[in-house]
C-alpha cells in the first residue's frame, strides 16, 4: 500500500514557545503518515519546532494558486536526457558485435558469433553484417547540451565558485 508523509502547520500552536522542550503535539508542525487508500494513519502523530522542509514559490502563473519552480522549466530537458542515457546501453553493443546475416546455405553449419569466432563457409559473399551507424559523438554532445540547459535552468551557474579562490566579504556573506 502507499503511505503519504504529511508534514502541516498547526495554527493554534504558532505562538508556542519553543525555547523550551514541547510536547510533540504542542510544537507548531506536525507529522504523519497517512496510509492513502485506507486514510488510516501509521503510528503517532510527531512534531517539528520548526519548519523541517523549505518550500517556496519560485514563480507563479495568473490564474493559479500553485507556484512552480526552476525544474518544471527544465523537465523537458530532463526527460530527453534520461532518455538518452537510457538509450545508449542498448545502443552500445549493436555498434561493438553487429547483427550478421548469412543467405541460406552459404555457411556449414550455425554460424559462429562470439568474438574470435571461426566459421566455415561456402559463400562469403552470402555473409554480412548489419551496421548500426549509431553515431555517440553527436549523442554526447547533445548530452553534454541538456546537461548545460538543466544547470542553467537551475541557475548553478549563479552559484558555481569563481576559478580563484579569493573571495570579497561581501561575496562570501551573499554565498552563505
């Protein structure tokens, strides 16, 4: 079964003082897991002294009550990375041992495909392989382009350090 972990405020408990020990119940977030079928919960509800997740709005759509941050802009990027990655394994080894096609009667026997193999033949024009042309160099690239769109997306570019490890106080006090 799935089971959901809800995390919420708990508006009569946002003036708790909490510079001192509270009961889990009494501190200003709650927790608990939620079995989503059943809406049973799984053991006792617990508390946070404070917000454990932080949760903002990067940019909001007119019309909407939900906001959407820097990944719903680079999703699309995302996926067709995946997806490349995901591809180039089951790509790889057609390009390594190639698929071989040999006419009826132009080998003796079944054909032997290993690495090293040796096959005796009637007809060597009868026996061929299947080139994939897969082409990796452009894939890679086009990799390596996804991957520059997603960090930029995600402005790593923003937070990346300087190539000199010098660094102003006021650099470094935005940093932290």
């Amino acid at each position: 079964e799935e089971v959901v972990f809800c995390i919420f405020k708990r508006p009569d408990k946002k003036d708790a003082d909490t510079s001192k020990v509270l009961a889990p119940k009494n501190r200003p977030f709650g927790f608990k897991y939620v079995v989503r079928n059943g809406q049973s919960t799984l053991g006792e509800e617990g508390g946070y002294y404070e917000m454990p997740a932080f949760v903002s709005r990067w940019r909001k759509v007119s019309g909407s009550k939900w906001g959407h941050g820097p990944v719903a802009v680079a999703t699309g990027d995302v996926l067709s990375a995946n997806q490349l990655v995901e591809a180039t394994p089951d790509s790889l080894p057609k390009v390594i041992d190639p698929v071989t096609f040999a006419e009826q009667g132009a080998a003796d026997g079944t054909l032997d495909l290993d690495r090293g193999g040796y096959n005796i033949v009637n007809d060597i024009k009868g026996i061929r392989t299947h080139e994939s042309k897969a082409k990796f160099v452009p894939a890679t690239m086009s990799l390596h382009d996804l991957r520059e769109s997603i960090k930029q997306a995600l402005h790593q570019d923003e937070l990346a350090l300087k190539e000199s490890p010098a660094m102003t106080a006021t650099e470094a006090n935005i940093r932290y």
